[in-house]
C-alpha cells in the first residue's frame, strides 16, 4: 500500500472535524468580528486541505484553485473591516 | 533521495492538522474576540502554512503524479507564500478596525494607551 | 483501505449539508451584515463542492464572483440605506 495515500486517509478525519468546530464558530459568534475571524481562518485551512487532496486523488491540475482561493478571501476581510470603520468615522 | 522529501512531507502536514484541530478548540473556547486572535494565528500559519509546505515537498518526491509534480510543488510555494503574507494583514485589519468600532471591549486588559474607555480592569481571569 | 473517490463524496457531502444550515441562518437574519457574512460561509463551502465534483475552472470563476465581489456590491448597497431589516 502507498504510505502517502494510507497517511492522508488518516490526516482527513483531523482536518473535517477542524472545519466543523470553524462552522460552529462562525454561525454563533456574538458579534460580527467574530464571525469573520472563523470565516478566515477556515478558508486558508481549506486551501491548505485542497492542495493535499489534490495529492490523494492524484489529479494534479486541482492545485491552482487554492491561490485564487487564499487570495480572494483577504479581499473579505478588508471589505468587512472597511465596513466597521467608515460606520464609526462618521460618513 | 525521494524517501526522505515524502517522510518530511508526510510530518509536516499530520503537524498542520494537528495544529489545526487544536486552533479550532480554541476558536471555541476562548472568551473574546482579541483572545480568539491567538487562536487564528495558530490556525492561519502552523495549519495552512505548513501542510502547504509539506505537500508541495510530498509531490516533488512522489512518482505517480507524473511529469506534473513539479506543477503541484511550485504551486503550492505560491499559496504557502500568499497565505504567510495575506493572513496577519488581514486579521490586524480586523482587529484595527474592531477596536476602533468600539465593538468589542477589552476584557483582562492591564493597559490600553489606544482609548481608556474601553479597557476593563481586573477582568474576570 | 477505504477508496478514495467514496471518502471524497462523504466530504462533499458534510459540505453540502453545512452550507444548508448556512443559507438558512442568511435567510432568517435580520441584520444585514450577518447575513452577508453567513452568505460568505456557503461560498466558501460551495467552492470545495466544485472542487471535490471535479470541476477546477468552476472553481476559478465562482471564488472572485461569490467570495470577493459580491459581498463588495452587497456591502456598499448596505451603506447607502439601513443596517437592520424592519419587520
């Protein structure tokens, strides 16, 4: 049996029960901040678990969708927090 | 040669699922959102930074990919490097942007020289 | 060794699950920023479901439109009027 594809199976169970506690989080945090953290912090995770899933399946073409992915969900979190501040600044 | 990349690989990403896991306890457990900030950084680089690292050593070292492991490695540098770089900057500006909103106050807060009013002295812990 | 296509489908499937609890959450939400922010959640889910379906260039298209621009028009039109839904 191949160590990698035996490791991985393994490793897989670690990585969904990590983004269901994330969910949790991210749908009952009390306030917005909070929300936006989990959502953050879960999305590079799963660009992180893309990259090795794209090992597992042995598809190597899958691996570039984690750049748009780490790179688009930064644009998130300026939106959000430019939201917050421009509300306390006065309009 | 191959050997050695795929069991340094293979270390790396069981650290960044750990590390993940432990990132998402404490996501859940801590209080506040400026002490949930430690648990992000955790989250951010120990469990994406590294397991993107230990992948792309695990395909440079793994034969049935074919010819384009070296597509899958030299991706996967990129996002390591984006993820390194994008992360803090998107949680201080979340963090900046939280404490100037007066959203969230400062729980065990011993000194806050940004704005006094939003300190709590002695907080509960 | 359980295979690897099957395990993938569980996975799509926890996903899809979690992003129905999302799209409700969005949809009963009376604040309007939350709701942008559970919007985000089933982006995000919807993204690895592309992906684990087998469909990369979905994938590049969806995650600029739902994840970054979006939110973005979604956000700005919320500025210009109220923050909370009146009943």
């Amino acid at each position: 049996m191949d160590i990698v594809v035996t490791s991985i199976t393994f490793l897989i169970p670690i990585f969904l029960l990590a983004f269901i506690l994330y969910i949790i989080r991210a749908i009952k945090g009390p306030t917005i901040s909070d929300q936006v953290l989990a959502i953050d912090a879960m999305t590079y995770d799963v660009a992180a678990f893309l990259v090795v899933l794209s090992i597992y399946l042995r598809i190597p073409i899958l691996t570039a969708t984690a750049i748009v992915l780490a790179l688009w969900i930064y644009a998130l979190d300026i939106y959000i927090a430019k939201y917050l501040e421009k509300r306390e600044l006065g309009e | 040669m191959t050997e050695v990349l795929i069991y340094i690989g293979l270390a790396l990403i069981g650290l960044g699922a750990v590390s993940d896991l432990i990132a998402a306890i404490g996501m859940n457990r801590f209080k506040n959102f400026y002490l949930r900030l430690h648990a992000a950084t955790i989250g951010t680089i120990w469990g994406a930074f590294v397991p993107i690292i230990g992948a792309s050593l695990v395909a440079i070292g793994y034969e049935p990919l074919g010819y384009y492991r070296w597509f899958v490695a030299g991706a996967g540098f990129v996002a390591a490097l984006l993820v390194l770089i994008l992360a803090p900057a998107g949680s201080h500006a979340l963090a900046r942007a939280t404490h100037r909103a007066r959203i969230v106050r400062v729980e065990p807060c011993i000194a806050d020289h940004l704005d006094e009013t939003m300190c709590i002295k002695g907080g509960s812990e | 060794m359980i295979d690897p296509q099957v395990l993938v489908l569980g996975i799509g499937a926890l996903a899809a699950l979690a992003s129905v609890v999302a799209v409700y959450f969005a949809v009963i939400e009376r604040n309007l920023v939350r709701a942008v922010v559970f919007s985000a959640i089933q982006s995000t889910l919807y993204a690895l479901l592309y992906y684990i379906l087998m469909a990369p260039d979905i994938v590049l298209v969806y995650v600029p439109v739902a994840v970054g621009l979006y939110p973005a028009v979604i956000l700005f039109l919320i500025s210009k009027t109220e923050r909370e839904e009146k009943p």
